[in-house]
C-alpha cells in the first residue's frame, strides 16, 4: 500500500473510511488527521491510489470551484457531439493542458494547487455562462 504524506505537516496519511469526514461513507480517503486534510482514491483500486493530492479546506474550496468552471465545458462537448463522457474529458483536459501550457499527464484538478485552480477558473469562466 502506497504511504502518502500531507503536504502540510510531512505527517504520513491514515487510510480510513470517508464516514469519518463526511458523516456517511462514501468509500475510503486518505486522511491526515492533524491538517484535517484528505483525498478519496480510485474506485475500485486495490492499491487505494488517491484521487489527487490531500487538501484542506481552502485547497477543497478551489477544487470545487475550479469543477464548477470546467466541467460544463467537457459536458457540453458531450452534448454536442455525442462523444461518451470519457472522450469529452479526455478532450477537455488536452485543452486545458495547452492553456495552462503544462504536460497532459500534469494536467488534472485532483492535482493542482489553489493558484492553478484560479488559473483553471480564470480560463473557463470566459467560456462558461
């Protein structure tokens, strides 16, 4: 099993069930009790391989801000084009890889910091009404 480090304390994560976060479970998190920051993993993942990087409350906000900016692109795409979900991500991400003028593999939300998240909202929110 992978050990993960908080980015905010160096203090290694506890895997543990997102009942203790959230109040209903909703899968496993890495969790670092101390910071209160956390991250879910990968459906499915035998590994328990987190989604992004831990986060706390002020890096969570940015995350869902930076979705909420991005995410009716991709859909959109879907949409029109009647491409599956997967495709029009994959899409949007390339996209927003070339924007951001990062490398594709670098480039997803669960990663980013909260100044690439603003970055993120900045872009889209030209695009998104």
């Amino acid at each position: 099993m992978k050990n993960v480090l908080c980015p905010y304390c160096g203090e290694s994560a506890v895997l543990t069930d997102s009942i203790e976060v959230y109040g209903v479970s909703y899968g496993m998190i890495w969790l670092c009790k101390p910071c209160n920051a956390y991250v879910g993993v990968h459906k499915n993942s035998k590994n328990f391989i987190p989604l992004g990087r831990l986060a706390n409350s002020e890096l969570r906000e940015y995350k869902k801000l930076a979705h909420a900016s991005f995410d009716p692109l991709w859909k959109k795409k879907m949409q029109l084009t009647s491409c599956s979900k997967s495709k029009a991500r994959k899409l949007a991400y390339k996209w927003l890889s070339s924007e951001l003028n990062i490398d594709i593999k670098d480039c997803h939300i669960g990663e980013f910091d909260i100044d690439t998240c603003k970055q993120v909202i900045n872009i889209c929110s030209k695009y998104v009404k």
